[in-house]
C-alpha cells in the first residue's frame, strides 16, 4: 500500500481520518495516527490556545504524523444586528415549545479569529494543515513551508482544485457532493459546487495532468468501507478521507444522540441545509432543520452558527438527536460502531481483499 503520497507523509494507510471541527478529540486523532492513517484534528471552532493544548494532546499520545484542520474565514463580521434580534426571539420561542430551557445569547465574537488560529497551527507545527472555504495567501503558504508542513486544500469543483494548485498545495482534497459537514465551495454558489465524486475524481485527474509537479488528489464524500478507498484509488486518488465513517468511534466526542441516530438515516434524509450554521451542509433533516424559524434562515455563517451553539449544547445534553446538527455524509447508515484503531484495521483488510479480486 506504499505510494509516493504514503511515503511523503510517512503513513502506512492512504487513509485519511477527516478534521471534523468539534468532533475529533485529540485521542481519536492519535488512534487513527498509531493505527497508521493520518488522523486529523478539526480545528475551525478552537480557539488559539485550545489549538495549542490539543496539539500537544495529541502529542502526548502518539508520535506518528497528524493534520490540523482549518476553516479559511475572515478575521472580523458584520452581523446586522436587527436581524439577529429577530432571529434570537423566534430560536428562543421554537426551543420553549420544544421543552429545552435554553435561549440564544449575543456571543462575544462569531468566531475565533482566523490569523490567530494560523498562528497557533504554525507553532503546533503538525505534519499537515487543511483548509476548507477558501485558499491560504502566498505568505501563509511561506510561513507554512518554513515549517516543513505539507499543504492539503479542500475543492468542491475543478476550477477550486485548480486555484489550489496555483496556490501552492501540496494536495488537494476533492470534497464530493456525498460528503457530510459544511461545503467548502468558494469560488461558485453552494448548489454549483455539489459535483459527485465519480465525475469530480477523474475530471480533477485530468486538469492536474496539466501542472509540471504532481499533486496528489485526496478522495472525499460517503466513503465508507475499504472497497470506497479503492473504488477511489482506481479513479486516481492518492488516498481517500473519511468523516462519517468515524463518527460512531467510542473516541469520537459526536453526541450519543448523534450516534446512535447515524446507522437508521435513510439516504433521501440526508439533505444540505443551511439552517444550523448560515452555510451549507450535508446532513440529517431532522425536526430542527423543518422547523427552522424563517428569520434565522436569512442569517450568515458564522452569525447563525454562533447564535445556535448554545442551543446544540444543550439538544446534545439532553439526547435530543432531532435539535441537534447530525451532520453526516450521504451514506451514513453505512457506519460500523467500532474502536478507531480497529476501523482502519478493518477498513485496510477490505482494501486488500477488494484489490485481490482485480487480479488476474
Ligand atoms: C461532522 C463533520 C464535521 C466536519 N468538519 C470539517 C472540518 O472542520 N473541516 C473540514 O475540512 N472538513 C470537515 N468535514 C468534511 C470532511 O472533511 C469530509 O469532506 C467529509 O466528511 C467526507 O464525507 P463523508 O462524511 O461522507 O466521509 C466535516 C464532516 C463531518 C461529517
């Protein structure tokens, strides 16, 4: 199973245990690193020093590669401030109607400053760093490769793996319309930028040929079982990146709700919906999203995201899967609730007996 990109990266797996910002703790990043895949850690709701904190976390319980998850935003937003109050009033209402003694209030920031967690991932210094919704500069692409730290961005389209290119990653990762959690289209509307992985993976393959390095394509969206990461393979990806499929991990911090919801979800369930966080993302229509009330519908991420944190806190506390954000990607029924380590274990032994059964 060695490749260039294994071999880059020093891991044993073309596996990929995708950075799913407040779901992967440090010890299922670890897991999935000494089990020999690249584990990663989410890191787009963090703080600076939480970002330092679980890098050495993590450092403490493996000494294997990792990546660090960004999400690329500005530093600062404007809310309007009218339409959050009427958004506030109606989240209220609907939560007092549903029995969650809970209300929505104004946060001190929307969200961490982007530059700030740059800087922490610089010092934590991880073998890899991610980015999702946008492109990094040039000088942060220079201050990573100072680093040493090998560069993974996020496409939903070719014209994205394209700016990437450009921009100086050392790979991207094709996010195809199947994948749970937040799109990260950025150059096209969120609805243009849903491209199925089997007609995204071999159009990227082909835009790529034209570029004098290599840049190796990371496949990513209902993956779920080691036939996916050769299915994958085949259609020329270097290696696959699952997020769904870790969900169900004892080490993974989702809510038992959450969890225990994934293996009943039909595949028509699994929607893209905007209502959680004001930015589009796959997962589990569920009665929160149809009940959403129509003034939070209209506001931004991560305006909206900020204003229902409290609110997920609180649906998770009380085992409230149906208020809660069950991201999740097209396949999830597919899940197999078992100790990281052993998923990829189990996810390689596939791999290699689906490859079996290509041989002459
Ligand atoms: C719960 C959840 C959270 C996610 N958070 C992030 C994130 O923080 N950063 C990121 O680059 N991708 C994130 N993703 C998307 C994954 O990187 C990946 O594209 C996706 O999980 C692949 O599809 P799958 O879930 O069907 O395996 C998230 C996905 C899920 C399911």
């Amino acid at each position: 199973m060695s490749s260039p990109f294994t071999r880059r990266l020093d891991i044993e797996h073309p596996l990929i245990q995708a950075p799913m910002s407040g779901s992967t703790p440090p010890s299922l990043v670890a897991a999935v690193s000494n089990a020999g895949g690249l584990g990663s850690l989410g890191a787009g709701y963090l703080e600076p020093q939480a970002i330092l904190d679980q890098a050495a976390q993590i450092r403490a319980l493996s000494d294997r590669p990792y990546a660090i998850g960004l999400f690329i935003l500005p530093d600062a937003f404007e809310a309007d401030l009218e339409a959050v109050a009427k958004a506030r009033e109606q989240l209220d209402a609907l939560m007092a109607r549903e029995g969650l003694g809970v209300r929505t209030s104004m946060p001190a920031q929307w969200a961490p400053r982007y530059s700030d967690q740059f800087a922490a991932l610089c010092e934590a210094r991880p073998a890899v760093a991610m980015f999702a919704f946008g492109v990094i500069t040039p000088a942060q692409l220079r201050e990573l490769k100072q680093r040493d730290i090998y560069v993974i961005g996020t496409a939903t389209t070719v014209d994205e793996a394209r700016a990437w290119a450009d921009g100086g990653a050392d790979a991207v990762s094709l996010q195809g319309a199947e994948a749970g959690g937040h799109r990260s289209t950025f150059l096209h509307d969120a609805e243009d930028g849903m491209i199925g992985l089997f007609a995204l993976l071999p159009l990227a393959v082909r835009a790529m040929a034209a570029y004098s390095r290599d840049v190796p394509l990371i496949a990513a969206g209902g993956i779920m079982d080691g036939r996916g990461v050769l299915a994958a393979e085949i259609l020329g990806a270097a290696a696959s990146q699952l997020g769904t499929a870790f969900l169900t991990c004892p080490e993974c911090s989702a809510a038992e709700a959450w969890k225990q919801d994934l293996p009943r979800v039909e595949d028509y369930q699994v929607t893209t919906i905007r209502g959680f966080s004001g930015r589009a993302a796959r997962g589990l229509r569920n009665r929160f999203v149809e009940a959403m009330p129509s003034a939070a519908q209209g506001l931004p991420y991560p305006i909206l995201n900020a204003l229902t944190a409290p609110l997920r806190r609180a649906a998770a506390a009380a085992g409230r899967g149906d208020l809660l954000s069950e991201w999740c990607g097209q396949a999830a029924s597919l899940v197999r609730p078992q100790p990281a380590a052993e998923l990829v274990a189990r996810l390689m032994y596939e791999y290699r007996l689906a490859k079996r059964t290509l041989e002459p």
